[in-house]
C-alpha cells in the first residue's frame, strides 16, 4: 500500500515478526533506533518548513507564529503523558504476548486522547488571548496569533491524537509504521502549506491561519492512516469495536503511568521559559546568540530522543517477557551509543563552535555568546544523552514518578538557581550557560542512580 508516496509494507502475521525480547540486542537497538530518529528528525524538518513560509509574511507574522506556536506547545505537553502511559502498557503486554490485551489497552488509550483532545481545544480557544499577551504579542501580533490558534484548536483532536497513536505504535515495536505515518503527514504539510499561506494558483491567501490549517490538514490525513492501519491488521496492535467500550481500570492504569511525564514536559517548558527572561535581561544581541545555540543544540540531540524511544520500547517489552536483565542491558547500551555520538558532537562543537553560529548571524556579540554556550553545554550534553535514554527506559518500564522528581531536581534546584546566581554575581550572561550545563549534568548522574538501583524492575503495569 502507498499512501502520498510513502509506502508501508503490510505487517506480516505476529508469529513471524521480529521478537525485541529474544536475539541479539544490537540488531534490536538498530531495527528501532533508525526510525525512531529519523521520526524526531522529520518533526524538526516540519518545523524549519513551516517558518519558512510564514517568514515570507513578515517578521509580525514569523512572531505570531512563533508565540503561538509555544502556546500550543505548553497545551500539548498536557497529553503528552498519555502517549507515555499508553507505550509502557502495550510494550508490557506485547513483551508478555498478551496481544488481545495490548489491542484492549490500545483503544482504551485512543478513547482517553479523543476526549482530552476535545478538552484541550476548549481550553486553547478559552484561554489563546490571554496566553499570547503574557508572552508579549502586542496589537500587530496578536490578531495574527488569534487565528494561527483558532484554527489549531478547532482541529486539535488530530494535533493530539495522531503522536499519541504513534506513541502506541513504538511500544507494540511497530516503529517503521510510526515513521511512515509521520513521514506521509509531514510531506503533505510540507506540500500543501505555501498554497494555503502565499494564496498560489488561486488558492485563497490565508496567511498565518493557512499555516494552521495546512497542519491540521496533514495531521488528520495521518490520523485516518493510522486508524486505517489499526482496522487492518497490519501492525502489531489492532483496533476492535468491542474494544472500546470504556474500561475505566485500564484508563487509569494509563493515566497515572502517564500524569507524572506531563508534569515532567510542564516543568521543561517553564524552565525554559525562565532562561530565557534570565538571557533577556543581557539584550536581544544575547537573545539572538541563546536562540541560535539552542537551535543547534536541539538538532544535535535529535539522535538522542530517537534512541531514548528504543529504549522505552525495548525496556517495556522485555519487562513483559519477564527479562529484566535484558531490559537492563538493552538501556545501557542504547546509553552508551549515545553518549560516544554526543561525545563526538561536543569536540566538533567546541571546535566549529564560532563558524556555526556566524552562519545563522554574524554579529560578533552573538557569535560570541553562542560559540561559548555551544561549547559549555556540548560537554554536559555528553551527561545529558546518557539522562535521556535512561529517563525514557524508566517511561518504558513505567517507573515515571522518578524521572519526574529527578527533573524536578535538576530544573529547579539545579539549574536555575545556579544560573541565576552565576549570571548576577560572577560571569554575567556566560553563568547562564554554565548552570544549563550543571543542570545537565546532575540530571545524567542522577538517572545513572536511579536506573542502577534497579527498582524500575519490579514496576507493575
């Protein structure tokens, strides 16, 4: 079958697919990291594509877009949980060959994000004015920001459900499927946005809101490729009529597996927001110098979420086939791999760290600032791709109140404090970049710890 040109092999029958609970690890490691990676790096790839379009509406519209799309952000990070809790429980019964049980948790799951998407859309269209203002849109941006939002919110059951689906996906260990599915929603985004933006061949201009409307669009044609695939028998986990008749004990199971990496994704999302007001108060010369390091910093560590999507899906599964060695095994050495790939990224960093950033600005406070924030926080980064596989094995097998204290910790006590004493009082805006890296690399060790007292072994899901 092909859908939009990206074709999706049907699965073959259960008993003939790859079993991730026997054989050998790397190759496991391997047949899931690859699409997992190249899935986060696609999302990256949207995004680079939808600023495009919208910057050649001008720079109110590029502000709207980009306020706005950090107010979407702190909504999603509200479901993202339940992508979380809905991927331990599959990759659980799948690892134990419980396959009616892990279709049942699937559509159990689905109702939850088809009801807390209906939830979250009344809240963004009840609450998108108040929001934009607080973060700056004055009268230029905010009408734009209004129906960039608008649109986002009345089709936001598709926003929301489609990840989470795919979430389910990657449990059940079906990641080319996901990859498939986001590769076709994102090549149809791509495609169809400037029509809708700029207004070519007779298509209405709409501007910001056709920004919008063209990822909905996208995100709902993948969403009935996912419910097709579900309905077909292609993947690993199927979807029943009978299934979904709600089944409160297993909704809950999903939710307090989840609620815990909600409150996780609120707690990155508010300390990035204090950073950045911390660089703020340094100039927009700083800002700019910030915002391109972050930039290139993000796109380094895509690899590292893909990898920590193996390792949830690996930990899950081999906890269900009653293998905690090899679910053990299996994060560590995802860790590992990560860590040598970000190894080699902070010496290349610390050595192209100037070239880098004049590519995007050439102003020489800018490449300052953001040549020394690549270097500080490209060293930590070694830590930190060891944090994120293990954090995501913890996902995996469940155990999610850890990694939330944990971050808790690292943000909150850590980081932001550090950075906030280190820039008032010692090294002025460079202290910033120094207690993000502190914070990195408290939030690496104290995920080693915790993994490595092993408690995360006997989580009941």
């Amino acid at each position: 079958m092909s859908d939009g040109g990206i074709a999706i092999e049907p699965a073959p029958p259960i008993q003939q697919r790859r079993d991730y609970t026997k054989g050998s690890i790397n190759s496991a490691i391997f047949a899931l990291g690859v699409p997992m990676t190249l899935e986060m790096a696609m999302i990256s790839l949207y995004q680079v594509a939808d600023l495009y379009w919208v910057g050649r509406l001008g720079s109110a519209a590029l502000a709207a877009v980009a306020i706005a799309i950090t107010v979407r952000w702190v909504l999603n990070s509200l479901s993202m949980g339940l992508g979380v809790g809905g991927l331990a429980v599959v990759a659980r019964r799948i690892g134990a060959k419980q396959h009616e049980k892990a279709n049942h948790a699937v559509a159990q799951a689905i109702l939850l994000s088809f009801v807390l998407s209906l939830f979250l859309s009344a809240l963004g269209l009840v609450t998108m004015r108040p929001m934009l203002r607080v973060l700056g849109a004055g009268p230029d941006v905010l009408p734009l920001g209004v129906d960039f939002l608008r649109v986002t919110y009345l089709g936001m059951w598709a926003i929301v459900m489609v990840p989470i689906i795919n979430s389910l996906y990657r449990g059940a260990g079906d990641a080319r499927i996901a990859l498939g599915v986001l590769a076709f929603a994102n090549v149809l985004n791509i495609v169809i946005e400037p029509f809708l933006v700029l207004g070519w061949w007779g298509v209405p201009r709409l501007g910001v809101g056709g920004a919008a409307l063209s990822t909905v669009i996208a995100q709902t044609a993948g969403l009935l490729l996912q419910i097709g695939i579900l309905a077909s028998g292609r993947a690993r986990i199927r979807l029943h009529k009978r299934d979904l008749l709600p089944d409160l004990p297993i909704m809950r199971r999903v939710l307090t597996i989840g609620a815990p990496s909600t409150v996780q994704m609120l707690l990155r999302a508010s300390s990035r927001v204090t950073l950045l007001g911390l660089v703020g108060l340094f100039g927009t010369l700083s800002l700019a110098g910030y915002g391109v390091a972050n930039r290139i910093l993000l796109i380094a560590f895509i690899p590292g979420f893909g990898m920590g999507n193996a390792a949830a899906t690996l930990v899950g599964q081999n906890l269900g086939a009653l293998q905690p060695k090899r679910a053990a095994r299996s994060a560590w050495l995802i860790a590992a791999y990560n860590i040598g790939f970000m190894a080699i990224f902070a010496v290349f960093a610390f050595l192209a760290a100037p070239g880098l950033i004049a590519f995007f600005d050439h102003a020489p406070v800018v490449v300052n600032y953001g040549a020394t924030g690549l270097r500080i926080v490209g060293v930590s980064y070694i830590f930190s791709a060891m944090g994120v596989v293990l954090a995501r094995g913890l996902d995996g097998a469940g155990n999610t109140v850890p990694a939330m204290s944990i971050n808790l910790l690292s943000l909150w006590v850590v980081q932001i404090p550090i950075a906030y004493v280190l820039s008032k009082s010692f090294l002025g805006a460079d202290g910033i970049w120094v207690g993000i890296a502190i914070g990195n690399i408290a939030n690496g060790l104290l995920m080693a710890y915790w993994f490595y007292r092993g408690h995360w072994k006997k989580k009941d899901v």
